[in-house]
C-alpha cells in the first residue's frame, strides 16, 4: 500500500504468495472484500482461483473533511467457494499498520494520507545551509538534551500553529537581543543581514520559549567565516562557534547566523517536509544534519 501524501485516492497491491493445497475440495475461488473506517472508502478488486501469483488490487478513496484528519486500517474478508463444499468459517484480518487521512494542514497543504507509526526524518545538509545547519549540528553534539539526534536523544515533535510558534520566537528572538551588523564578504560584494536563529525551533513543542525568560538563558553561538569568497552565503560562514562558556544543560541554543541560512532551514525547508511528511501537531520527527 503505498499511500498519496498530497491526494484522496491510492492504491494497494495484492498478490498471493503461497497456497497449501488439502483435502478434497476443488479448485477454490476466492474473492477479496475489503473496508476501511468512515469517512474512507475501499473498493477490493481480487478474484479466482487461489494460487501462487494470483493478483488484485484495493482502490481508496478519503472525504476527510477541511480541518479534520482520521486514523484507521483496512478490514479484510476472503470469500471463497469449492461446490459442492460449504464453506463453515470466514477468513478475515486487519492490516498491520493504520493509516491516518487528514485536511488539517492549514496554509501548507490539501488532503493527504500518511502511516503515523513511522517517524520521518529531516535532512538539513551543510554544503546548502551553511552555518545555519552547524549551528544545529554543534547543538545536537555538545548539549546534554541531543535534541532530534536519533539514538542519543528524542524526537523534535511539530508545534502547530503560528500564533504559538511567533510567542517562541518573540521570547528567545526579541528578548535581551542585539543583531551584529550585516556579514560581508568579498570585500562587500556579499552583504547579508544578521539574524536570530533558534533550535530547537520555535515551531517545535522543545522550544525554549516554554520555558526560559528569554533567549538570553540560551547558549550563544555565532556564525564563523571559512571563505571570503564562496558566491554563496552557504559556502562562506559555514561553522559556527560558542559566545563565551557554554552551559551544555540549556534548554536552547541562539546563533547569530545569516539571515538567508536562517530562513532557508527554518521556514523553507522545515515548511516544505511538514507538507511532505504531514505533520500535524505533536507529530515527531527526527533531524540529521549531512
């Protein structure tokens, strides 16, 4: 079953893959009935004689409704028939993971379906996001917390909303904070703006938002410049470096990284797996720095 991340309708694959004939029936001809949980619709299209190879399929179909999502899985039910034999039981079983359905992600996306059994992963690489995913590398090493670091910490999991994710940023971003300058580099030929960059992200329920007074309780990092010249912001501030003794139990991490890095990891490309992945609030995710 391989389900639609940005459509209603999807289809499954079925194939027998062993048939242990016994007794004395005839040839046994089977059909596949199957249903899935309100307000999905399935539609079975499997029938013959049962045998190694025989195929078929399960057409879906969601009216999952704006601003709802839904979780089920797929009942199936084999009727079969050897005349002159009466069948005396029924075979049916459940599928083993439940899918959820859903149009709740508002301003990102439509409807689409998902197994939220499975925990994605967000790749941030370094050679597109500089110092931006150094500074998010660095975080998931040295702090005591390893946020979203698979096998030393615990998965990010999605704050939705933005009014709740701005409330984050304005604690950790507009408290006690003084942008540099803007970064330059090729003796003026690259200009960017400075910029507060958070992690975890305000959008994310680990945010220190929640629960520092403001960023300044953060460990301070900076943007480091490798390259004078590199033509792209990514090539030329590409590590990044503590702002005096860092407290490796802090519940956050605040860098003064380029803007365009910035906004790159944190609003593009984390936007664009939520549409993706389909996060919906409290989903978790796990974050790899390449």
């Amino acid at each position: 079953m391989s389900l639609n991340a940005n459509g209603r309708s999807w289809t499954e694959h079925d194939t027998v893959v062993e048939a242990v004939p016994a007794g004395e029936t005839a040839p046994v001809d089977v059909r596949l009935v199957a249903s899935c949980g309100s307000p999905c619709h399935a539609s079975a299209h499997l029938t013959g004689v049962i045998k190694v190879g025989l195929i078929g399929t399960v057409d879906y179909t969601d009216d999952i409704g704006k601003g709802h999502d839904h979780i089920t899985n797929t009942r199936y039910v084999l009727d079969y028939d050897a005349p002159p034999y009466i069948p005396l039981t029924t075979v049916h079983w459940n599928s083993p993971l439940k899918y959820r359905c859903d149009d709740n992600l508002a301003g990102i996306a439509g409807p689409g379906c998902v197994f939220p059994e499975f925990t994605p992963t967000f790749i941030v690489s370094r050679a597109r996001y500089g110092a931006a995913a150094a500074l998010i590398a660095w975080a998931q090493r040295y702090m005591s917390a390893h946020w979203g670091l698979r096998g030393r910490g615990k998965p990010l999991t999605r704050l939705a909303g933005t009014a709740a994710a701005n409330k984050n940023r304005a604690v950790i971003c507009q408290r006690a904070w003084k942008p540099f300058g803007p970064w330059t580099a090729d003796n003026g030929k690259v200009k960017v703006a400075d910029s507060c960059d958070e992690y975890p992200f305000a959008a994310t329920n680990q945010s220190g938002g929640g629960s520092v007074a403001s960023g300044a309780a953060c460990v301070q990092l900076e943007a480091v410049k490798t390259n004078d010249k590199g033509g792209t912001a990514a090539k030329i501030w590409t590590d990044v470096k503590p702002m005096g003794k860092p407290d490796y139990n802090a519940k956050c991490v605040r860098g003064h990284i380029p803007l365009t890095l910035n906004t790159a990891v944190g609003r593009d490309a984390y936007k664009a797996f939520i549409k993706a992945q389909r996060l919906l609030g409290s989903d978790p995710f796990w974050l790899a720095v390449s």
